[in-house]
C-alpha cells in the first residue's frame, strides 16, 4: 500500500481571505490529487454577525450575512469541490463559526435560520462536519482548529508547545495564523515522539483592523503524507508574494 496525500488549511476568515494564495493552492490542487481536505476552521471572518461589531453599522450592512455565506460557496467552496473531486472532505468550525451560535443564544427565534452549514448543505455535499472543540484524525495526526489555546493570539509565545501539552499527542492547529512546529517526547516511553504544528494562514496576514500592526503570520497550508500504519510526515507549505514550491515545482501566478 501506498501513502496518502492530504491538504490541511486553516482561517480563512472569508471575505479578508488572500487571494494570490488562494489561487496558487488552487494551482496545486489543479495539478496534484489529494487523498483528503480539511478546512481547519475560521472558513468566514463575520464581521456581519461578531459580538465585536455590535452596535457598529459599517460593519453591518443589509444582507452582509447572506453575502458571506454565498460569496464564500460561489468563490471558495464550490471550485474547491470541482478540484478536489472525490477526495474525503473535513469541514471545522472555527471559533469564528461559533458566532452563529452566538447570535442564536441572543436571538434564538433565529435557530434554523443562521446556521451557514445547513444554507450550504455541507452533509449533503459530502463534509465531514466537525463541531467546535473537536478535533479529526489523519493517521497518528489529530487536527483541530486550536481555539482551546484560551482566545484569538493568547497561546503565548510557543502555541505548538502548548497544544501538545493540552492534546497530549501530535497535532496540527491553526488559530494564531503563525507557523510553528514543537517536539516533546516522554522520558518513559522514548519512542513516542509527539510534534505540535501551527499551521499557517489563508487570511490577509495585515488586515485593516489590525492597523499595521507587527505579526508573525504567513500565508500558507499544510500537506501531509500518512502511511499505511498512520505514520506521517508533515510538509509545511508557506506562499510569498502568491507563489510556492513543492517537489521541485512552482506553483501560483
């Protein structure tokens, strides 16, 4: 048997998604199969709905729910389903998402209504959907969006390190939109060897409301290969200026 190859993406926070890297992992999807694809959560940004923007109305414009949800399936998800093809699909809900559930606890006349997973008909499309504070499995891997590191940027200084203390084995998150990876292995048992993996981002990596603010985020995705007995080697992917290499190939415009 053959290993399989699988794409991870995190935060895309759609409509402030980056376009050049949008469509150079498209270029690589066009031209590459993929076993599975993850979307890691924070797929929308929300500003329509966020308890951030209460009470703002530029934030809040008429129908700007609406334009979230099908600007997203029109532009992102329905050309990414035409370039994966029948590759397993996993969907996350990011903490972003969760402003949904938010609104509902509010408003809950609301429930039925605000709810993008049910208005997409992602089940019937074939996604995996995974709840908020879950996680899914790629071989030994355990993905998770990452909002258990306690808020947005407040996974201190080594957020791999610590979702490998708080996961307890080797896992890939998003959340904080800056890459890192961490090893920690146990004195006892020394071949169990766990890494934490951030993943980078698909968002604007210095968007409006941070106001030119220093970060360390990058645009990027993850690849991973899995081996028949759930091994894994993990390829961080980071896209400069739109563009990025794999294999010996380059990818993007």
């Amino acid at each position: 048997m053959e290993s399989t190859l699988n794409a991870v993406i995190h935060d895309i926070h759609y409509p402030q998604y980056h376009k050049p890297s949008w469509y150079a992992l498209m270029d690589f999807l066009s031209r590459n199969k993929v076993d599975s694809f993850t979307l890691g959560g924070d797929q929308f940004h929300y500003d329509s709905i966020a308890h951030h923007t209460k009470g703002k109305g530029l934030y809040r414009l008429p129908g700007a729910y609406q334009n979230d949800v099908m600007g997203f399936d029109k532009n992102l998800l329905t050309p990414l389903e035409q370039a994966i093809g029948n590759a397993k699909k996993v969907y996350h809900i990011g903490n972003h998402e969760r402003f949904e559930y938010d609104l509902i606890e509010e408003h809950p006349e609301l429930k039925g209504i605000v709810d993008h997973t049910k208005i997409l008909k992602l089940e019937e499309r074939g996604w995996k959907i995974v709840p908020l504070g879950h996680c899914s499995k790629l071989g030994k891997l355990t993905v998770a969006h990452g909002e258990i590191l306690s808020g947005f940027g407040n996974g201190g200084l080594y957020p791999a390190k610590k979702a490998v203390e708080l996961y307890g084995t080797s896992v890939l998150i998003g959340h904080t939109h800056a890459p890192q990876s961490y090893t920690k292995i146990s004195p006892i048992e020394k071949s169990q060897k766990h890494m934490g993996f951030v993943n980078a981002c698909m968002c604007a990596v210095n968007p409006a409301y941070l106001r030119n603010g220093a970060t360390a985020w990058m645009s990027g995705f993850t690849l991973v290969e899995v081996m028949p007995n759930g091994l894994f080697n993990l390829y961080p992917v980071i896209i400069s200026s739109g563009r990025f290499s794999f294999a010996g190939k380059i990818y993007g415009k």
